[in-house]
C-alpha cells in the first residue's frame, strides 16, 4: 500500500551519504554496487525506519489523504541472487470515506519489492518496484462508524476489502519515488526521474527546517487525524507547523507520544470520541481560509500532532448535521524541525 511504501524508502535515503566517498558518475553506472550498497546499508533499516511514523492513506495521487497506517512489527529477508527483498509487516490504522464514516483496521501481508536509486545533486531518488505478493494484504476491520455500512449484509460491509483493494492492489503495482534531499523527504507513486519530485502543497525547497510532514489532508466532521509521531532531540528545537483550512474550523494540538498512542488506539477500535487521555501540551483553532503558522516550544520527546474535527476535544465544535452530509475539512500541513 502507498503508506508502506513511503515508509520503506526512508531505509535507503542514508545512501547518498554512503555514495559520497565514491563519485555519483560509479554508483549510478554499476546495478551491482547499488544493489550492495542497499543489502549493506539500507535492508537493515528498513524495519526500524517504518515504525517511525504513521503515514497517510491516499485515494489518488495528489488527493488529500483519508487516514492513516501505522506498523508495529516487520520482518525482512534480502536474496542477493535475485536482487530483491522480501518485507513481512503489520499494523493498525484508521480512515474514513463518506459513505462509512471512520474505518478502523488492521493490516498484515508480504510483499516483495526490487529497490533501485540513483544519485544526483540536488538528492538522491529512490525507486521501488512490485515484484511479487507473497501474501495478500489481509484486513481485519475493528470498526466502521455507519452501523450500515458495518452490518453483515450492508452494502459497504467490504470497507476494509475497499481500502485493500483501492489503495494495496492497485497502488502497489504503479511502484513509487521517494526523493531525499538534506532537509527533509517526498514520496509518491509512480516512477519519477531526476530532477522531476512528486507533488507536494509547499515548497519547502529553499527552507533550512527540517521537513517531517508536507502534505493535505481530510479530516471529516467527527474525525481526526494523527500525525507522527515526530521527535524533538535537544532543548534548542522546536516543531513549527504551517497550516491551512478549506471547509468548517478545526482544531490542532500537540500531545506527548504516550498519549497519542493510547488516544488513536481508542481511535481505530471504534470508542466513543473522547478527549485525550492525558495532557495536551499545546493547541489553536484553525479557522478556515485563514493561513496559520505556530510554533512549540516542547521538551526533547516524541509527540503526535493532531488534527481534530470533533466536538469531544479542544475548544472548536464542528457543525451538527445528519451522518455524511457535512462535507470534510482538507487542511494543506507542513510540520518541520527548527532551531532555536
């Protein structure tokens, strides 16, 4: 799925500092240095790099994303003859769609995928392609919001068989680009040359902050999104967000990792929305149309920033109608890493 594969490349972004004792020109000439430079360097981060993050759900390439997967245990095997790698994974997440209302789920396949990238001097691309399913993605859903989209013989019982079927086995087969530069990363599906880079709502090219998230998405009345987790290393850096709103006013709030990670587990099993269990450490209404830019001055630690469209948590309400006919609220977002 597009959200395992943005994950996935974040393994072989340290190649371009490998590379550096060797000139662009040879990496990029030699398919069997490469392939060692990733069996060396980068399948051993694979694992620990995708449980980093949540990452976004898309329908579409340059759409909003509709939620969110988060991995929680991985496994990967190299075969050096065939150059490929062969990734076990699993996760929760949750998403949303008009008709279901929120989906919560969980995931777990075998994929194997040959890597490729080159070297250039603007970053370094990344390319990943399918080359077989040794396990088809398997969903279990925990939840789904519409009770009859939820009932045995609903017409949109298969929520989960939807999003596996949409977004996994179509997606998968387009392979992706991941692009990364010194300050931050991008990803989308399909196959980008350089100095081509996929779509993103900022340009963040000329920035000296270090980008963890640059992208829109939609967040329907009644729904969140949880973004991160992000870390903050030292006590001289700060998370700064940008954010922009397009339909009702929102609400976003930081909140330390532990208690994002309960809060979205209550989340994706389908509990009553509720505030969060435990501090909210900062937060501000979004009003739409109305560019805003904040940034938290937050101990060193990992923390979620969350998007809420609910009337459970924060200061904001989103309006009152009857069930899928308030339309989402699409928020274009880049959160970056400062110094002080």
């Amino acid at each position: 799925m597009k959200a395992f594969l943005a994950v996935l490349v974040v393994a072989l972004l340290g190649l371009g500092a490998s590379g550096c004792a060797l000139s662009h020109g040879s990496v990029n000439a030699s398919p069997g240095l490469r392939w060692w430079m990733f069996s060396e360097y980068g399948a051993e981060r694979i694992c620990p790099e995708m449980q980093r993050h949540g990452v976004p759900l898309h329908l579409d390439d340059r759409g909003p994303s509709i939620g969110r997967f988060y991995p929680n245990h991985c496994s990967v095997e190299v075969d050096d003859q065939r150059h490929v790698a062969t990734v076990q994974f699993g996760g929760t997440g949750y998403g949303h769609t008009p008709m279901t209302g929120r989906v919560g789920f969980g995931l777990t396949t075998i994929i194997e995928y040959s890597f490729d990238f080159r070297l250039h001097e603007e970053g370094t691309w990344v390319w990943g392609k399918l080359s077989r399913v040794v396990m088809p993605p398997r969903f279990d859903v925990f939840y789904v919001e519409n009770p009859v989209a939820g009932a045995l013989n609903g017409p949109f019982h298969g929520a989960g068989n939807f999003l596996g079927q949409h977004i996994v086995q179509k997606e998968l087969a387009r392979g992706f680009t991941a692009v990364h530069r010194e300050r931050g990363n991008s990803f989308a599906l399909g196959i980008y040359q350089p100095p081509s880079t996929p779509f993103t709502p900022y340009d963040v090219s000329d920035s000296a902050h270090y980008t963890y998230a640059n992208e829109i998405i939609s967040v329907g009345v009644g729904q969140r999104d949880y973004l991160g987790p992000f870390d903050v290393l030292d006590g001289d850096q700060r998370l700064r967000a940008q954010l922009l709103a397009r339909g009702n006013a929102l609400e976003v709030m930081v909140v330390p990792r532990a208690t994002g990670d309960a809060w979205r587990r209550s989340y994706e099993s389908g509990a009553p929305l509720g505030p969060p269990p435990g501090p909210v450490l900062a937060g501000t209404p979004i009003q739409p149309g109305r560019a805003l830019t904040t940034v938290w001055r937050l101990p060193p630690g990992s923390y979620y920033v969350v998007i809420d469209n609910t009337a459970q948590a924060g200061v904001v309400g989103p309006p009152t109608l009857p069930f899928g006919l308030a339309p989402p609220t699409s928020v274009s977002l880049v959160i970056q890493l400062t110094e002080q």
